[in-house]
C-alpha cells in the first residue's frame, strides 16, 4: 500500500501543476450498499501530500470529516408535569447531519484553528445548525443534546489522532460506518493545515444505499403504500399459516 | 445472524427476533392470549421505533390470528353476525385511532400515548384477573364450584335488538358497536389485537357463551388489525414486513409449545401467572413514565 501511494503522489506530482502543498487523496470505496446482511462498514481514506518546494515552516496537520445527508429534525426536552415526564419544550434543527465522523492527525485545536473551523464547519458542533427561535430560553442545551445522543448511538465519532501520518507526507486513516446508516450522499472532505490554517483540501463523495431486497421493499412501502400494505398482509398471513400447518404435520405427537 | 430491517432501518440479530417471537408465542399458546400487548413493549424494549412496532405488531396479529381462525370455524365456534357488529364498531375505532395517533405524532407525544394506554389497561386488566384468578384458585382450594348464572343488566333494555344465533342472545346492537369501537382504537393506538380487553367485554357486558367467546373474537381482530395494518401502511409507511415475518415465524412455533405446556397446568394457575405477567410490563413502563430518565431529550424528525 504504502509503495502504491507513493508511486500515486508522485505521479501526481508530475501531473500536477505548482502549488506550495497539496493534498492528494483516495477512498477504499465510492460507495456503500446496505443488504439484509448490513453490518456496517470501514472505508479506508489515504493520501499524500504534494509538494514542489521544501516543507514550508509550522506543523503539519491533517484532518479528515465523513459527513452523511443532514435532515432537519425536532429536539424535544421532557419534563415533569403531573408526576410523570412528558415531551414539553422542542426546537426545530434546521440541519443535522445523519452521520459525522471526524479523524484528525493531532488533538483538534492544534490543527484547526477556531475561526477557520467556523468558516468550514469542521468539528461536531459547527455542523449543526440551529436557527435560534424564541420559544425556549436555551437552545445550546438541544444542540448539546444531539450531539450527546448521536455520539452514543455511534453516529457522531471524532478521532483525534486517528490519522496516522508517515514522514510528513503520507496519511492514512479509516472511518468505520455503523449499521444503523441513513440512505443518502455521503461527503467526504479532507484538509491539509499548517499552523492551524488550511492550505489545501480535498473532497469527493460516498454514496450510500440500499440495494436488492431493501431497495425494493423501501420503494415499495414508500411510492406503493396500498400495494405493500396488501402484500404485508398476505405475506404474513402465507408466513403464519404455513409455520402452523408445518408444525403440524411435521410435529405431531 | 445482523439483519438490516428495511423501514425500521435499524440493524437487529435475526435470532433475537425468532427467540422473543417464540417467547411471546409460548406465552400466547399457554395463556390463549395474542400477545401484541406483550410484543410491542418488547420491541420498544429492544430499540425498534415505537410507530414502527406498532404498525408492524398490527400485521403480525392478522397472521397469528389467522390459523386459530381456520380452527375455530372448522369447529363452527365462530358467531359472524356478532362478529361483524363488533368489526363495524371496530373499523370506526381504528379510523378514530388512527387519527388521534398522527395528530399526538405531529405533536411529540406518540410515545407518552402509546405507554400511557398500557400502562392504565394492562394495570386495570391485570389487576382485576389478578384478584378474580386468586379468588378463584382460593374458591377451588375450598371444594366450592363457582356458580353462574346469567344476569339482566341494562344491556338487555337498549333499542335495535338483534338475534345472535351462534351466541344464544338477543340483544341491542349498541354494546357489542360499542366494544367494537373500544378495541378499534387501542389497535390502532397500542399495535394490539384487543382479545384481552375483547375477551372479558364479550363475557362480562354482552353475555356471551364462553365457547364462541374466543373464536368470534380472533375473528374480529384480523379484520380490525388488517385495516390497521393498511392504515399504517398507506399514512405512516411504517409496516416493516421483514420483521413482521421474523417475529410470525417465531412466534408460530412458540404457540404450539406454549398450548401444549397449557393444556397440562390448572386454569385457575394459568390465569395467576397472565396476571402476574401483564401487571409486571405494566410495572416496568410505569417506572419508565414516573422515573427521571437518563436522556431528557430525545430526537424526531422535523420539518412538519
């Protein structure tokens, strides 16, 4: 692997046209499927860093964000009335990613200052927004609350020191995918930083997706309603008769 | 075995599915109850989404009921007319509940509804077996028989008699809508047939003879869960047909050791244990309700 990405950067390299640094970089995958077996995957994300001149001066950082599809979703806070908890106060998140992963090659705040964090949305909690309404005193709180809740669901993951970087050129770092993944484009965006300041990135795209048996299913349940409702019925009905007559005959004392 | 679930869209092991499919179903054969009021709690137990473990126990329920149907009418112990009134009255609750269940959705608060209503009925339905079964297990200890004999109550003097052949009676349509209606909605609010609130009504309000009680009641619950089904279906998308099927497949074999473990214990024993059994869940979502929880916040989706 490791002789493969150097042939990689230095082709190129050679290809390339001038630029102080520069980050090249490549996935172990483009795309993910979920089938009935889905267990979650890990996709490989490496590169190299390009350069014409000598290493210019401050540290190296390397930083790497898997973002999935951002959904607005309702924040509610329970409360006690009457005794027992209920759903009182909500706030609407305009956007929350699905999934967000973060890997970086030194603790965060060494690598990525807070105002170019700001500007790129880079860490957990610059990729939720909030657009702060009236209704509650303290909307922190439920943008605290997703992050704590999607961090133990295994949704949100930040990895400091989890980019492993050789020689000041080459990196390498992998991000596992949990089971429970929403269908949609996953983004994948990569940043070469010197002394907390970015001087170059990288971004593609990962696509996730249901296929075969799923695929349909979910299609079917979603553009078909009344056809699924039918063949749930039926399909149950079928499953339940024929596990009975088959214990049945097959079991009979 | 990890099996994705297409609409739940959480990943679960195929064989913890088949294992609480058969518990239930040991359950259900023992005790001759469905087990939806036992299931649904389970799989929110187990991490499925309550509008999904609802939706999907309602399709599961047809099916169970199903092949008990087949048996019951082979043993002609089925009163259709009476059925039909209760599924009258059924359709009108499901389409009611139904209604109910998606205005609370909108509002966030579907899951304090949905665990409201077993709390309250499994607490008042085990509860009063509880006490009964313990009575008459203490009745039986004695060397008594229990007498019955048939009361007159106000049912008997409403408008629009009707004759139920199957059943003996000859009484006004009103009560049994009534029931129907009753059942419709808790199947469409709590994912459950209704037998074990259906059961007790047939007896106890319309009079009904216990021997067409348990037949004309499966009967009616898979019309009325086949209409909740498809309500699901057509307005939530929320049926998942993988794990309905799982939970079936399971759920069969568990019956069949469940009826023959049954046939061996005291019904009076029996009946102690149900009760025992459906105030524990009743318990254990209770304390759910009256303890702080360890999350106080918890995520939707949006946009409305």
């Amino acid at each position: 692997m490791t002789r493969f990405l150097t042939l990689l950067a230095t082709l190129l390299a050679l290809a390339l046209p001038a630029k102080a640094e520069e980050i090249v970089a490549g996935l172990s995958q483009n795309a993910v499927q979920i089938t009935a077996t889905f267990v979650g995957s890990e996709i490989l994300i490496f590169g190299a860093v390009k350069r014409d001149t000598p290493a210019p001066e401050g540290d190296l950082g390397v930083a790497v964000v898997i973002e999935g599809p951002s959904h607005p979703i309702t924040v509610r806070r329970k409360e006690k009335r009457m005794g027992i908890w209920v759903n009182t106060d909500a706030v609407e998140v305009n956007a929350a990613p699905s999934f967000y992963a973060v890997s970086t090659s030194a603790p965060f705040n060494e690598i990525i200052s807070e105002e170019v964090d700001r500007a790129r949305h880079i860490s957990i909690p610059e990729s939720i927004r909030i657009f702060h309404s009236e209704d509650v005193a303290d909307p922190d709180n439920f943008a605290e609350a997703v992050i704590r809740i999607r961090e133990n669901d295994g949704l949100y993951t930040m990895e400091e020191g989890g980019v492993r970087v050789t020689d000041n050129t080459l990196f390498d770092t992998h991000i596992e995918l949990p089971a429970n993944l929403t269908e949609g484009n996953y983004r994948a965006r990569i940043y070469l930083t010197r002394g907390g300041d970015i001087v170059s990135n990288y971004v593609t795209n990962i696509d996730v997706h249901k296929v075969g048996i799923e695929r349909w299913l979910y299609n079917l349940a979603h553009e078909q309603a009344l056809l699924y409702g039918l063949m749930s019925l039926a399909i149950a009905v079928a499953a339940g008769w024929g596990a009975s007559t088959f214990f049945r005959v097959f079991f009979r004392s | 075995m990890q099996i994705y679930l297409p609409i739940a869209e959480v990943s679960v092991n195929a064989f913890l599915l088949l294992g609480l499919g058969g518990l239930v179903g040991v359950l259900s054969g023992m005790f001759g109850v469905g087990g939806g009021f036992l299931m649904t709690p389970l799989l929110f137990f187990i991490g499925i989404p309550p509008a999904v473990a609802v939706a999907t126990e309602a399709n599961q329920i047809v099916a169970s009921s199903f092949s008990g149907v087949l048996a019951h009418l082979k043993r002609k112990t089925v009163d259709i007319k009476m059925g039909v009134v209760l599924q009258v009255g059924g359709l009108a609750g499901a389409f009611l509940g139904i209604q109910v269940f998606n205005y609370l959705k909108a509002m966030g608060q579907v899951d304090l509804l949905v665990k409201l209503a077993y709390v309250v009925f499994l607490g008042v339905v085990g509860g009063l077996m509880f006490i009964e079964s313990v009575r008459a297990l203490m009745k039986s200890r004695g060397g008594k028989t229990v007498s019955t004999r048939r009361k007159h109550n106000w049912v008997h003097n409403l408008p629009f008699k009707m004759k139920f052949r199957a059943s003996g009676l000859y009484i006004s349509a009103i009560p049994p809508l009534m029931v129907g209606v009753l059942v419709g909605i808790l199947a469409a609010i709590m994912g459950v047939g209704g037998g074990f609130i259906m059961v007790p009504a047939m007896i106890y309000i319309l009079g009904m003879p216990t021997k067409v009680v348990v037949g004309t009641s499966l009967f009616q619950i898979i019309l009325t869960t086949a209409f909740t089904t498809m309500m699901h279906a057509t307005t939530n998308y929320t049926v998942d047909v993988a794990l309905a099927v799982l939970l079936l497949v399971g759920g069969v074999i568990g019956a069949q050791i469940g009826t023959r473990i049954g046939v061996k214990m005291k019904a009076e024993q029996l009946r102690v244990l149900l009760a025992m059994m459906v105030l524990a869940v009743c318990i254990k979502l209770g304390l759910d309700l009256l303890l702080m929880p360890s999350e106080l916040y918890s995520l939707g989706a949006g946009g409305h």
